[in-house]
C-alpha cells in the first residue's frame, strides 16, 4: 500500500485552511507554507490564520509553519498546491529542489496564465512531474463549510488509483466524505469551466433572469462541459458525478461562490 508520507500545504488562502484543518486531523503533524513571516508569527499567537477562515483553530505543536518554501520542499513527500493559479509560476520559481520524485496534488481551479495549461500538465511538462506522481483533489467544496464541518464530498483524481486512495485516507472523517477517479484533466477543466458558468449565473440572477432561466443556462452548460471535456480526455466519465455537477451546482447557485457574485 501506497504511503503518502509527511504532507505539506503549499498556499495559505481559505482553501488551504480548509484542507489543512482536514489533513491534520489525520496525522497531527503538516508543513505550511506562508509567505509572509509576520503571518506566521500572527498564527503562532492566535492560534488560526489571521485573514482567513479564522473560525478554525489549530493546535500549533502540530504545524511547522514557514516562509522556506525550499525547506519544506525538501522535508516533505507529498505537497499540496493550494495556491490560486496566477501565483502558481511565481511560487514554483523559487523551488530549486526537483520535484519529480514527489507526490504533488494540485488543489488549485484554474488554468497558469500564458500557458494554456491547467495545473497538473504545468507539473508535468515544465516541472517534469511523472503523471503517475499528480493527483487533484476537485468537488462541491465551499471552505467556509469545511471549517463549520458540513458534509462534504470530494473526489481525489490520480492515474495510479493506489496513490489516490492513500491520498483519501487522509481526507476522510465524518463530515469529509471522499471517492477516486482517473479523469485528472476531466476534473481540472471541469473546475475552470464551472468558474466561467457560475459568472454567467450570476449575471442573469442580477438581471433578475429568474430560477427557470437559471435552470437552461446549468444545464446547457454541462452539456458544453461533457462536450469539451470528451474531446480534451476522451474517457468514460458520468457527467452527474459530484466532481462535475456538484461543483457546477454549488458554484452557480451558492452565496458562498465568489464567481457567482463578481457576475
């Protein structure tokens, strides 16, 4: 059986709160990155990130927070990535360990800018990352529910199915409820895809489109979604799993989506 060792958060926005609040609750004991050492030193005193999901509080002998992103690199098997997208370049500019012999789990729903690629393809043909090695975690997932412990479930995409029920392990409790798929791209431009619905959504609810019309735009939508990602990663896949209308659902419809209000 697959061991995904010691676990690090790469990110320190309200998702990676959220899965670091999961993660070590399991193994009492990650890595976090910040980049700012005064909020290191913030989180020390109060015992919860200080600018988000501060309703979540962490036993601090449990965390070696640090602003060493090398450090971390170094020390730690697996890395979750939960930085957004824009970001992702930058950050990984500083790595100067080779990433290749790690297992690196993309949380990130987006696509790196002037690349065209989504996160997993930019670790794998610009960081060398073997497929193999590259798991998503995606799904009907709003942090703040997280943080108060609603029921939640993900879907952990890796192409050795070994490594991503290891990787479930770690994320399972009882309001975190997990499954495992293949379709790591189908999952990572689904979660692109549904950013860009979930704006739509919001600006027909501003223009007072109505629930009906709200109802034509969701499922036109997944239909264009089943159709692109038929074409990026032909593979069989049930658009109705979580992964796909889940998230499509809670991003285009919830007060928590922050796409949904920007449209």
């Amino acid at each position: 059986m697959y061991d995904v060792g010691n676990i690090a958060i790469i990110g320190s926005g309200s998702w990676a709160t959220a899965i670091a609040k999961i993660v070590v609750e399991h193994t009492h004991h990650i890595g976090w990155y910040f980049r700012r050492d005064e909020s290191i030193e913030q989180f020390k005193r109060l015992g919860h990130n200080p600018t988000y999901l501060t309703s979540a509080h962490f036993d601090i002998n449990e965390i070696r927070l640090s602003s060493d992103i090398n450090r971390l690199v170094q020390d730690y098997d697996t890395l979750i990535f939960v930085t957004p997208s824009p970001y992702l370049k930058g950050i990984l500019k500083k790595v100067k360990h080779k990433l290749h012999d790690k297992f690196i789990v993309a949380a990130i729903k987006g696509i790196v800018p002037d690349e065209n690629l989504v996160c997993s393809e930019y670790f794998n043909k610009v960081c060398h990352v073997p497929e193999e090695n590259l798991a998503v975690i995606g799904g009907p997932s709003h942090a703040e529910e997280v943080a108060m412990e609603r029921l939640t479930y993900l879907t952990v995409g890796c192409t050795d199915q070994e490594k991503a029920h290891a990787l479930t392990d770690k994320l399972v409790s009882n309001y975190v409820k997990t499954k495992v798929s293949r379709d790591v791209l189908g999952i990572e431009y689904a979660s692109v895809l549904k950013n860009v619905y979930a704006i739509a959504s919001g600006i027909c609810s501003g223009l007072q489109y109505g629930d009906n019309f709200q109802a034509v735009i969701i499922s036109n939508a997944m239909q264009e979604m089943e159709r692109l990602l038929s074409s990026i990663n032909p593979m069989q896949r049930s658009m109705v799993d979580s992964v796909y209308l889940g998230d499509q659902l809670v991003t285009g419809y919830s007060n928590f989506s922050r796409n949904r209000t920007f449209g």
